[in-house]
C-alpha cells in the first residue's frame, strides 16, 4: 500500500498581487503524474486547500478538475480535511457526491468522534487503512470560552480540548480495527501548530499564535496512530524529532521567505515488525519548481551585479528587492525596472530600507501597507492609542482569534445559515 501526504496547496494564492494559476494548475498535473508513477493507493491533503474561505472560480476549477481527473490514475482514495484557512461548510457541501468517487472530506471536527474514523479498502473490498481524519480544530469545536479567562486559562483549556478529542477519534478508531479480521495501519491527521515546529518569514503562519498558544507536543497524538500527516507549517519536517510524525509543507513557496526552500511530499508504505506493529517507511518526494522566486538584497551596486547575473541566466525569475544600503536613493524603483527591462526578470516588491529608515528618523509617516502585515498594523494602532503594554499581549491575542476566524469562516453566522 502506497500513501501520498501533502498539504497546505492555499489554491488562489496572489503573491503581490501577481496571480499564481499557472504554477498551481503545473502543481496538480505533476501531482497526477506521481501518483500515477508511484502508484499511489490513498492520497492525504491535511488541510488549507485553498488560501481563503470563498475561493475564487478559478481555484475551485483546479480543486474539481483535479478530484475528476485522480481516480484515473489508479488511486483508489483521497481524504481531505479543512484547514485554517478553508470554510469547513464549502468543503463540506459536496461531501457526498465526492464520496461517490471515494474522496472522502471531513471540514469540520464531527459531533461522533466515530463519523472521522474513515476505514478504507482495497480493490477487493477488504480493509486496508484506518484515517482519523481530524481536520483543523476551532475553539468552539474543542472548548467554551469563560468571561474573565486569561491567556494561560485559554491555552490550557485549548490544549485540554486539543488532547481529548484526538483521545476520543484515536479511542473510536482501536475500536474499529479490533472488530476487524485483521488490524490495519492507523494514520491520524491534523491541521495544528507542534511545538518548536518551523517557520519562515511571511508565511502567515507564526502571526496567529502568541507565545505557545495551541502549540501542541507530540504526546497528543494517540500512541495507535502509526504515522500522522499533519499540515499548517510550510516547512518540512517531524515533529519531536519523531519520525513517524511530519508536516509535508507546502507544495509552492507562499512568499519570498520559501524561496530557497526545498518542497517535498510523504510517501509513506508500512511494514510489519516481529511484534506484529506496522511500521511506516517514509521517503521524500522533491517537487520541482514552477515558478522561480529570488530574494535580493544589499547595496545598489551589489543589487544590480546579481540582477545582470540573473538577466544572463534567462531564466523566468519573480524577485523581491530588499535596499539596505546607506546612500539615499530615492529613484530606486525607476533604476531597477530600467535595469530589468525586456529580460525574463520580474520585480514584485521592493523595500528601500534606508528611505523607511529616514522616516522613522524623522517621523515621516512613509510607511506603506505593503510594508506591514496584518499583525504589524494592528501593532501601529495600539502604540497611536497609547495603549498600555501590559494589555498588548490579551489584545494580540484576541485580534489573531479575529484573524483566523476570518480566514477559515469560523463564525457563528455560518451556523445560524445553516440552521435558516
């Protein structure tokens, strides 16, 4: 038995505004093209599918034209679950048509622990995997909030909520593999933060969480899960130096930060050891690069020695250009796009360190939103507020609830719709 673990494809992503369809549409047919070679027999996607709640038409064309086209390939399962990122009721929707074509979502944490227990079989029909599909876990799925909580209670209480659902699906899974014949291997997932897990600049990712919040240890994860496909980080890597626990991260590079990051996916097929325990053999699959993104940065002369270099290599590049040198150059933007024009080059942003350097100084407010992120804003409004540093860290942290809900439709109006 073959098993692909991915995650984290955020399926409309625009980086500076420049759409990303072409790279992601290159992404799925590689995909498609692995699995077929790899013959692979279930794929997981562990969540943030697309990169926002209400997907564009586009992205959703790749989504549904991707899930017509797996099932060619020989591949006999596919389990997706939602993100932080994803709305659980779009992903939801058409669960059941999907599950015709033994795709199986799960975009929400169930009421049942039971209902997240998938038991998969092969062509003959005979079990061959256990997947406790947890999907990205909402404070409402998990705990209920108490006026007066502090942040150490909030965390404590998530943490709590955290370990016992993942208790209560690894519990309703050993129970299904001990009604069977023979046991098969248990795969858990999750869509959650590890502790001392990895992460770059921009990604999105480290800007939710204040300190340790919702960062979970390895020890959450039931001792039945035999192998555990988690997304979130973009990184690849395990989680507690424990092999069998692993993040495949993201199969595109979400920002400049990514650019020199190697992606990768899990193939992972078991054994069984003398004692009769399944144990995951786990190999990486390097994905190529579809679209190449450069980092550079220094002085103007260092600058353009490295755009020249790259204009000769012809290569299609998106760059971003970070100015840290000491001469004021206030035509930078016009220097460069001069520099690059008619070649295979593309400037996407360009930060002129020493002009934003100069406005702190001087108090000029040159600062642009391209400079900040989300976090960063809300951080210049409390110091314009005066607001006092020991509130900082109960305000950042209700902001980032406020953040993610946006992100994944966490809201209680999509409840009160559904209920309508």
């Amino acid at each position: 038995m073959n098993i692909l673990h991915t995650s984290d494809w955020h399926l409309g992503r625009t980086l500076y505004g420049r759409r990303r369809q072409e790279e992601f549409a290159a992404f799925l047919d590689w995909l498609l093209g692995c699995i077929s070679t790899y013959n692979i027999d279930v794929l997981i996607v562990a969540g943030d599918i697309f990169d926002t709640s209400t997907p564009g038409t586009a992205a959703q064309e790749l989504y549904y034209r991707f899930l017509a086209r797996v099932g060619s390939t020989g591949c006999r399962h596919v389990v997706i679950i939602g993100g932080n990122h994803d709305s659980p009721s779009f992903l939801d929707a058409p669960a059941g048509l999907l599950r015709a074509l033994d795709v199986h979502v799960v975009g929400q944490a169930c009421t049942e622990p039971v209902d997240q227990v998938l038991l998969l079989h092969d062509d003959l029909g005979e079990p061959q995997l256990l997947v406790c599909a947890v999907p990205y876990l909402r404070d409402r799925d998990i705990r209920q909030a108490q006026a007066g909580e502090s942040i150490s209670d909030k965390e404590q209480k998530l943490l709590e909520g955290i370990r016992a659902h993942y208790a209560a699906v690894g519990m309703a899974a050993e129970t299904v593999n001990a009604g069977l014949a023979q046991p098969v291997p248990v795969i858990g997932t999750g869509h959650i933060f590890a502790a001392g897990g990895q992460t770059v600049d921009g990604d999105g990712v480290r800007d939710l969480y204040v300190g340790s919040l919702a960062h979970v240890h390895a020890g959450v994860f039931p001792a039945c899960f035999d192998y555990v496909a988690l997304g979130h980080l973009h990184v690849p890597q395990k989680v507690g130096g424990q092999d069998h626990i692993r993040y495949s991260g993201s199969p595109l590079p979400m920002g400049f930060g990514e650019a020199r990051q190697q992606k990768s996916m899990c193939l992972v097929q078991f054994a069984v050891d003398a004692e009769g325990a399944f144990v995951p053999q786990i190999e990486l699959l390097d994905i190529p690069v579809f679209q190449r993104l450069e980092r550079i940065s220094g002085s103007l002369p260092d600058i353009c020695l490295r755009l020249r270099a790259l204009c000769e290599e012809g290569e299609r590049v998106w760059l971003e250009v970070l100015y840290t040198g000491t001469e004021v150059v206030s035509d930078l933007r016009e220097r460069l796009d001069e520099l690059v024009a008619g070649s295979t080059l593309e400037i996407l942003r360009i930060r002129n360190q020493r002009i934003q350097q100069q406005a702190l100084e001087q108090e000029l407010p040159e600062e642009t939103l391209d400079d900040l992120n989300e976090l960063e804003v809300f951080e210049r409004c409390l110091q314009a507020h005066q607001v006092p540093e020991s509130q900082h860290d109960e305000l950042l942290h209700s902001y980032r609830q406020v953040l993610d809900s946006l992100h994944g439709r966490d809201a209680m109006a999509e409840d009160a719709g559904g209920q309508a």
